[in-house]
C-alpha cells in the first residue's frame, strides 16, 4: 500500500484522535496537530501502541492566530515534500464573552473559519504533488444556526456576538470558505486535489471546553444531559469517516461534497448563499489571510 501522508489538526483528542487512531492502525503516515505539546505526546505515544505505527509526527501550534499557523504550515513545507490529504478538525466553541485572540480577531471565527483557510491555501502546493490529494473540513450541523445573511456586515460579531450565534455561523462561513476556494482549484486547472466538508454528529469531545466556565449553570447542565444520551456519538464514528474519505477509493475524484458522519452525501442548506454573499465573506476572509500568504494558487 502506498504510505499516504496526512496531516491532522486537532488530534490529541475527540474526533480528531480518533481520525488519527484509524489513519494510523491502517499503516498511513500521520501527523498529528494540536497546540499543547505534552498533550500531543502523550496521544502520539498512545496511538503509536495501539496502532503499532511508528510513523506519526507531530506539529504545534495555535490555530487561533494566523501567524502560528503561517509557522505550521512552513514547518511542514520544510520537513516534508508532498501531502497527500489534510483533515481541517480543530475547532473551538466559547462562552457568553466575546474574546478577541492577540491578533485582535474574535476567537470563534478565528479558529474555526479564518485558521483552516489560510492553512489549505498555504498547503495546497503540497497537495498537489500528490497524485490524488484530498481535503476534509470538519463543519457542524450547527451551520443551520447561522443561515442567514444579516450578519455579513459584522462577520465578527463585534456587535452582534452570542456563543452559538457565533458558532453556527463559523461553521457555516467554513462551508462557504470551502466550496469558494474549490472553486479556484478547478479554474486553476488544479484537479488532483479535492476539497470536502462533513458533519461529525453530537460526538464526545473537548469542544467547547475552553469556555465552558463562562457558560450559565442551565447550558452547563444541559451540556451534561446531553452527554449522556443516545443520540450522542461516539468519536470513532465520524473518526473512522473522515480517515475514509481521506484515503479510501470510494471518495476519489469526489469534490465540493458535504458528508455525514457515516459518509453519505448530504445537501446542504443554501438558503442564504448567493454569488455576492460569498464574494463579501471572501474578501473579507482574505484580507485576514493576505498578509500571511507568501504564494498564491
């Protein structure tokens, strides 16, 4: 089998180290994101045994700032010579106070819409020394929270935050951001690398943890009734997914598509896309990005 290369964001824990796990147990040369180094050893070394893969790596760096994601994706360029997939799973959900990260941009939208379109575009060129390069972006059911277009005056909410609100339309905007610059791969003549989304489902995991103290008690008890029911899924599910459709031959050759946590295609809701309305979160999204952009497509 050839030893595919494929970098993961967010993989110390949740769905991230479970996409890992799997990548991993299936002889594939992994590397492993996340921005706490003890944190990431540790989940290296625990994949390592129960894998037996001794080919993993690890990378890191805060996500919520674009300049250490500019240095990631450097480090990466320098260590290795092609990437054949890259799965976008960091993600962050904060709290009933809006915080701005030291770079002056809401944290919400930082880590989940402005982080993994700078590190595509900046990894792209190694993307497409593969031969079939594949991109997966984890979004969120929760994009249904944010369909709608009255925000796009205030993408940062400096006016308008709440935390789901916030939240929602992250994981709608990283759908748009997506299917855009899908887009310019195909006008470029760029076909050897696909870009996808998919949905997790309620799966377990560390998101939202970071805030979780500035939450009311009722969501913090919601959040724990939640938890424990059925309907919550367990992260090797949507983790066993996103290392399919990163390496398997039945998703390849496919792109622009947004799957579920099993792997069917689902449609998204497009109710408040529009050529314009795209147009307007690009700008602004690039003007963000610009700067920390040393090559184009």
């Amino acid at each position: 089998m050839n030893k595919k290369t494929i970098l993961v964001t967010g993989a110390n824990s949740g769905i991230g180290y479970q996409t890992a796990l799997a990548l991993a147990r299936q002889g594939y040369h992994v590397i492993m994101h996340g921005r706490n180094e003890q944190k990431v050893k540790k989940a290296l070394e625990e994949i390592k045994e129960q894998s037996g893969n001794e080919n993993i790596d690890r990378v890191i760096a805060d996500l919520s700032l674009m300049a250490e994601v500019k240095k990631m994706a450097e480090k990466i360029k320098d260590r290795y010579d092609h990437l054949d997939g890259l799965i976008n799973n960091a993600g962050t959900q904060m709290g009933n106070v809006r915080v701005e990260t030291a770079e002056g941009h809401e944290k919400t939208m930082a880590t989940n819409v402005f982080s993994p379109l700078l590190l595509t575009t900046l990894l792209i060129p190694l993307l497409s020394k593969s031969s079939d390069g594949r991109i997966i972006t984890v979004s969120s059911a929760s994009y249904n929270q944010g369909t709608s277009d009255r925000y796009l005056d205030d993408i940062e909410l400096k006016n308008n935050y709440e935390f789901s609100r916030a939240y929602g339309l992250s994981k709608l905007y990283v759908l748009w951001t997506m299917w855009h610059l899908e887009n310019q791969l195909r006008q470029k003549g760029i076909n050897n690398v696909t870009i996808n989304c998919m949905e997790p489902g309620s799966a377990y995991s560390n998101l939202g943890s970071e805030s979780l103290n500035q939450r009311p008690i009722w969501m913090k008890a919601l959040v724990a009734v939640w938890e424990k029911l059925p309907l919550t899924k367990d992260p090797k599910i949507p983790g066993t997914t996103n290392a399919l459709l990163v390496t398997s031959n039945e998703f390849r050759g496919l792109t622009g598509k947004f799957f579920d946590s099993e792997g069917r295609i689902e449609k998204e809701n497009r109710e408040y896309y529009s050529p314009q309305n795209d147009q307007r979160l690009w700008d602004y999204c690039m003007a963000i990005c610009e700067p920390f952009l040393s090559e184009s497509l």
